[in-house]
C-alpha cells in the first residue's frame, strides 16, 4: 500500500487528474523530488571515494617527493572536475534504481497508473534528467575539465622535471615552436620514440610539410629521428613529392615549450581541439584513427547518464530487493559499461569497427535493451 500522510494525500490528489499528463505534472515532481534524493547522495558519496583515492597518492608527493602542501592542494582542486563528470552516470543509475525501486516497491506506481499513465510516461522525468545529465556531462567535459586536467598535468610535469627525468610523454600533442605540431604515441622507459607524427608551416611561404617517424630521440632541443618519411603537400593538403629517410635532425625553437604548456593529451584537450588536430594530420595522409575513435567518444561517453537512467528503469520496476539491488546492479551495470567501451574502442582503433560505431557500439546495445525492457514494463502488475 503505498505512503500514509501528506506523501500520500500528494499522490490521491495527483490520481484525480486522469487522461494524458503533461510534462511537469504534479506526479513528475513526485518522481523527481524522490530521485533527486538518491542523486545528491549518490553524487558526493562516489565523489569522496574518487577524491580519498586521488588524495592518497597525491599526498605522496607531500612526504616522499617534498613538493609543498600548497601545490598539492591545487593540484587536488585541478581534479576534482573530472572526478566530478565520471560520477554523474554512476549516480543517474543508482538514482533511477533505488527511486523507482522505491515507488514500485511500496505500490506507489500502482496509484499512479491508476491516473491513466502508462509507466513509460511515468518514468519519462526520470529519462528527461538523465538526458540533462549527459548534457551537463558533455559541457563540462568541453569547457571546464580539459582546462582543469591541463593544468593538474603540467603541474605534474614541472616537478617530474625538476627530477631530472623526461617529460616528453607518449600519446600526446604538443607545439614546438609556432607553426610545428609534435604527436608522440608511444615511448620506452629508455627514452626513444615510437610512431612520431609532426606537422610544420615553413617559415615564410609554402605549405604544410609532414613527417612520420617510426622511432627517435630528443635531447633539449635537438630532435633526432629514423626511418621516416617526409610529405610536401599543395593547397589543397594533397601530397606533391614523398621523400624517404633513414635518419633526420631537427631543432626546435626552445625545448621549454616541449616541456611545459604545450603537451596535451586527448584528456587534456576538448572535442573541438581534438578535431583541429584530426584535420592537420589527416591532410598530410597520417593515419589517425585513434584520434577520430576518441573524437567520436567524446560524444558518445557523456550519453552515460541517459543510457543508465534508460536501462534503469526498467530493471528497477521489475525488482523487489531495495537498495541492496540498487547498489549491485549499479556496480555490475557500471562495470560492463565501461568494459565494453574499452574494448569497442580498441576495435575501433585497430580498424575492426568503423570509428563511429566503435564510439557510439556500447550505448547501442545498453540503449536497444532499455528500450526493449520499457516497452514491456507495462505488462508488469
């Protein structure tokens, strides 16, 4: 039976309007209040876990490496907006199953249904905040978190160097001089470079020139590269002349500019970023299908929220088990998300699945199934 008191009175009030619900119905912000309790909690108490991790080895720093409590202060603060977005879909999950675990539970939904709503109107506020989710998801992750762990990064970076050890890094970008563009995928522990991709404008009149190396070295800013190949394109980015090398040596205009400020990985950059550096290499016939495959899962990855909520609820109406449900599903569902990303997201990079598909394959299957689930739930007594 469901709530006595006022939450009840709320509800037999709501069961007089019988017919078609309007969005923001009295019955939606009974839904909404009860999931945004859930929310809140979720969202700070996943928050902490995050931040006692980061903490725990950001304090390292303070006793073994001696950096100031100042900096790593700063540095904990540069963090906390990603580790805010990545528990915005755990939270829309837990949400969406313990609130509408509640209501189903207590026979509230029964007393709603009985206004003329069909339960796939019922849950429809609960799609409609994790559609705002991933939204927020989205904006954040172009504006605000790329900036933040840009600079949590290069913090990172000055006091590995003042370590004396190399900070040119694998899988990142970064400018050398104004018109030179540095891509580095992987480097040993030794220090030599695998797959070193640049991208230069000649100083005065020309066009883009680009060079692919399969492995080098750096010292300061003498850059000493092997069996490579240099392309000179038109203005059109077509490729006019190849020349093939067996060894080349470049200078960059000052090494400062390779270590600090200019390095980013994809983390480090947003999808519009990204996308400038996508159009550079590929006029140059670079092979960048991981950039494109990251590109694309900028935007598919911040659907979390609304693909969670969309599975969720569906799950939460067929359960009986309370929280202790709400909470293994979250982490069983949670896991298997972001596994098979991982994996979608290596086939999309070794050319097993288009880009596309392999950025948006995990919110397809998750998505098919929410719907296939909600459309059934109806039947449910």
């Amino acid at each position: 039976m469901p709530r006595g008191g006022r939450e009840g009175a709320f509800i037999r009030r709501s069961a007089r309007a019988r017919g078609i619900l309007p969005l923001g119905s009295i019955l939606d912000w009974y839904i909404f209040r009860e999931f945004m309790g859930p929310f809140a909690f979720s969202t700070a108490g996943f928050s902490i876990i995050l931040l006692s991790g980061l903490l725990f080895e950001l304090t390292d720093l303070i006793f073994v490496k001696n950096v100031a409590a100042v900096t790593v202060i700063r540095m904990l603060l540069y963090r906390l907006p990603s580790l805010f977005v990545m528990t915005l879909p755990i939270a829309v999950l837990f949400s969406t199953l313990i609130s509408l675990g509640r209501l189903s539970q207590d026979s509230e939904l029964t007393v709603m249904r009985s206004c003329g709503a069909s339960i796939r109107r019922l849950v429809m506020v609960v799609l409609v905040t994790g559609l705002l989710v991933s939204g927020l998801t989205y904006a954040a992750n172009e504006r605000v978190v790329p900036w933040a762990n840009h600079r949590f990064e290069n913090m990172l970076r000055q006091i590995i160097f003042e370590e004396g050890r190399p900070v040119v890094e694998e899988n990142v970008f970064f400018r050398a001089g104004q018109e030179r563009y540095f891509y580095i995928r992987r480097m040993d522990p030794s220090g030599e470079l695998h797959d070193v991709l640049i991208y230069e404008l000649p100083r005065q009149q020309g066009y883009p020139e680009f060079i692919h190396a399969r492995t080098g070295t750096y010292d300061g800013d003498t850059w000493t590269l092997h069996q490579g190949v240099l392309r000179e394109t038109d203005e059109s980015g077509f490729t006019v002349q190849e020349t093939s090398f067996d060894t080349m040596t470049l200078q960059t205009d000052d090494d400062a500019d390779v270590y600090f400020g200019t390095q980013k990985t994809t983390d480090e950059m947003s999808r519009r970023e990204l996308a400038d550096h996508i159009e550079r290499f590929q006029r140059g016939g670079l092979q960048v299908r991981s950039f494109v495959v990251d590109y694309h899962m900028k935007l598919a990855m911040p659907m979390a929220s609304f693909m969670f909520a969309l599975f969720g609820a569906p799950l939460a109406l067929r359960s009986r088990g309370g929280r202790a449900f709400g909470i293994a599903v979250s982490i069983v569902v949670t896991f298997l998300y972001y596994v098979v990303s991982s994996v979608s997201r290596s086939l999309g990079v070794n050319a097993v699945l288009d880009p596309i598909a392999a950025a948006w394959l995990t919110n397809g299957v998750f998505g098919i199934i929410g719907v296939v689930l909600l459309t059934t739930a109806d039947r449910l007594r």
